[in-house]
C-alpha cells in the first residue's frame, strides 16, 4: 500500500513473512543446510581439505596439474599437450647441451647465426692511411664516394699477426661485387684494379676470418692517386727495396709498449734525398726524419721509446732521377 516502504531487491523478508529457514545443529565440518523458497535443498560446498570419494583422505596439493580438463595428482600427471599442437622448446642457455624439441609440419628451425652488422667507421680517402681496431667477429664498413665513372679502386689492408683478413665491396646499390680471403694469417690482402662503373658509394668491409681481430692498416687508391704500397718488416730483418720518386711505401710492423726502437734507412745507390715518417696506432704521426739532403748517409731514429702495443708503420719516401734502392731496418 501507499504507506508501506519499498522493497529493494536482494533486501531480507520482514520477520513473519516468506519461508522460515529451520535452525540446524552447526559444526566447523558440518555447516547449516540453506533451503531456497521452492524448499529444495541447497548443497554444501566441500570445503577445502575434505577427503575425496575417489581417493579418501587425499588433500590436494599446490603442485597439482590440470590435464584435459581435469585435476590430476603430480604423481600420476603425465604433462601432455593438447592434440594437435606442438610443445615449445626453449632457448637453450650459451654452452649448454640440449636436445631439440619438436618441428611443426611443415616449417623448418633456423639454426644458423645472424651475420654481424657492419660498424660504419668512415670515409676511406685515397692516399691515407686509414688504421683502427677490429675486435674478433667484428664487421668494419669504411666508404668509398666514386665521383667518375669507370674509375679503378685498389684496396690493402695489413692485418696483425694473428688476423686473417677478409675484403668484401659492395656497390651503390647494396650490391656484393668482390668477396676476397686470397693471403692468410698475418699476411696482406689487396683487390687491385677494381673497375668502378657507375658513380655513388661504395662499402668496402673488412673482417678477420680467425674472429681474432686486432689492429689493422688500410690504403685505398684510386685512378688519379699517387702509388702508395703497404709492406711489413720485423725486427732484426732488415729489408732491401727500390722505388722512384712516384712512389712511396709504407713498412708495418707489431710493436709494444716499452720498446726501444733505432730505425735505420740508408741508400744504397747514388745520392738520393731519402726520409720516412713514424706513424703509430690509428694512424697517429709520432717522428719525422728527414736529415741529409742528397746524400748516402743514412737516416735514423735512435732510442725511440713506444708508448703502447698496437701496428707502426715506417712511411718511407725519396727524391731521385731514378729508381732508389734503400735498405731498413728496424731494432728493438
């Protein structure tokens, strides 16, 4: 009626209304029996921990699985995947023995390892010796701009002792024209004479096939260049060679911290105007020695103290009417 409050949904009858709800004795195991308004009996929830009719006295335990839908013990869980489908494998863990999981129908596991991106380190500009670091498995990437067509490119790399180069150019367009290992351990590598069709960069990448790395020197030329040859010496091996005054070389060898160094270079035919220049690692100048104009005396660096362990070079030059014979040597 107008003066009886309104019933709000999921609000309790009044007392003296609807269906009584009989006491029942209560237990912590044995919890009173509700019924709903139909007088149907509403059923206990098992409480957690009450033995199971199919294996009384039983708790289930945290380590529990859930197989097809049902809740089997650990014990007798048998962990398998749902037909049709294919159990992962993991990654395994670097120097770790592991057996491969299954393949999917129809595809194939990649097990090779991606190649290494090339570190771009810079331009390669004809006449200069461009030097750097290669650590073991590292890619070098230095660019060549070509701005005449058919122009040639000659590359030479010396390498530490212990690397073995490889030399890859590619061209403008990404595409690999050279793929070159034609020396060895500790020997020079050179592409001479490469034929540049078009203009536009060119990649050349450098890498050592030991994945030992180490320093290295590079000179690149080009049709217009000067003539520049890379060579190595040892200590206490002297070396006899000959250029004209077109020419110039430069003699690499391993060096150490704390060595003490007397570089020698003296002519051995007529009256050239001959000198060289120390370099160090990355190309560093460190001394010039250039003392006797026109004469047979040689040119020395006595008692020169290295600062650190890398590749020097002794950059060796001349001026004469023809061909200079000069013998080097380098002592520690």
């Amino acid at each position: 009626t107008a003066n009886e409050p309104p019933v709000v949904a999921g609000t309790p009858p009044p007392v003296g209304e609807g269906t009584a709800v009989a006491p029942t004795e209560q237990s912590p195991i044995n919890p009173p029996v509700a019924t709903n308004p139909s007088g149907t009996a509403v059923p206990n929830l098992t409480p957690a921990g009450t033995p199971s009719p199919t294996n009384p006295g039983a708790i289930p335990s945290a380590t529990e699985l859930f197989t097809n839908g049902t809740i089997t013990p650990a014990s007798t869980a048998t962990n398998a995947a749902p037909s049709g489908t294919t159990t992962p494998t993991a990654t395994p863990i670097a120097g770790a023995t592991t057996t491969a999981g299954p393949t999917p129908t129809g595809s194939t596991l990649s097990t090779s390892t991606p190649a290494p991106t090339p570190i771009d380190i810079g331009p390669a500009d004809p006449e200069e010796p461009l030097m750097d670091f290669l650590n073991g498995g590292e890619l070098h990437q230095w660019a060549f701009d070509n701005e005449v067509i058919n122009n040639s490119l000659t590359v030479q790399v010396v390498p530490s002792a212990q690397a073995d180069i490889i030399l890859t150019v590619y061209d403008p367009n990404g595409v690999q024209i050279v793929n070159q290992n034609n020396t060895g351990t500790g020997l020079i590598e050179t592409i001479t004479d490469l034929n540049l069709p078009g203009e536009g960069l060119y990649n050349i990448v450098l890498t050592d096939k030991n994945k030992v790395g180490g320093d290295y020197a590079m000179m690149i030329l080009d049709s217009f260049s000067f003539n520049i040859t890379l060579h190595q010496i040892d200590y206490g091996a002297p070396q006899t060679t000959s250029f004209t005054d077109n020419e110039e070389q430069i003699w690499f060898f391993d060096g150490s911290e704390d060595d003490l160094l007397t570089i020698t270079a003296v002519p051995t035919t007529g009256t050239p105007d001959i000198g060289f220049e120390l370099i160090g690692p990355f190309a560093e100048p460190l001394e010039y020695i250039d003392e006797f104009f026109e004469s047979s005396d040689p040119e020395v660096l006595s008692d020169y103290i290295l600062t650190e362990t890398g590749l020097y070079g002794v950059w060796l030059f001349g001026v004469y009417d023809g061909t200079m014979s000069v013998r080097l040597s380098v002592e520690n």
